[in-house]
C-alpha cells in the first residue's frame, strides 16, 4: 500500500509541474505574435540604407572572388593557377 501511495504522490508531482510547464508553453505563441507585432512595417530605405547594402554585397562579391582566385577554386580557368604565376 505504501508503495501504491508513493507512486500516486510522485504523479501529483509531476501533475504538478506539467501544468508549469504547460503553461509556459502555452504563452510562446503570444509571444511569438507580439515581436512580429512590434516591428514596423517600411515601405520604403533612404539611400544611406541602399549604399550600405550595396557596399557590403560589393564587399561580400570581393571577398568571394579573393578566395577563388586564392585557392585556385574559381569558375573561370584561366584563372586556376594563377596565384602561383604571380608570386
């Protein structure tokens, strides 16, 4: 019998916490909903936003085309061996 009430105890228990934990749960989609919600809607950029995405895809582009023509990688062949021909 104390076995039997052991057992029941440690289900209240975990009753107990899968409500706590349901709960928690059940409040991220609310607060998934409010930071959407917060963030506001542009229609538009100035152009200091468009130069700097332009400056960091430029960026992006020669870094890209440094590690082609550095590690011989590169789509073009007649760049492959390159590096080698001028150093």
């Amino acid at each position: 019998m104390a076995s039997a009430l052991a057992c029941h105890q440690g289900f209240q228990r975990a009753n107990r916490r899968v409500k706590a934990v349901q709960i928690e749960f059940d409040r991220i989609p609310d607060r998934a909903k409010a930071l959407i919600a917060e963030q506001p809607k542009r229609d538009s950029l100035t152009d200091a936003e468009i130069k700097l995405i332009a400056d960091y895809h430029y960026a992006e582009r020669l870094h890209a085309d440094d590690e082609e023509t550095c590690e011989d990688t590169g789509r073009d062949e007649r760049m492959w061996g390159y590096r080698e021909t001028t150093l």
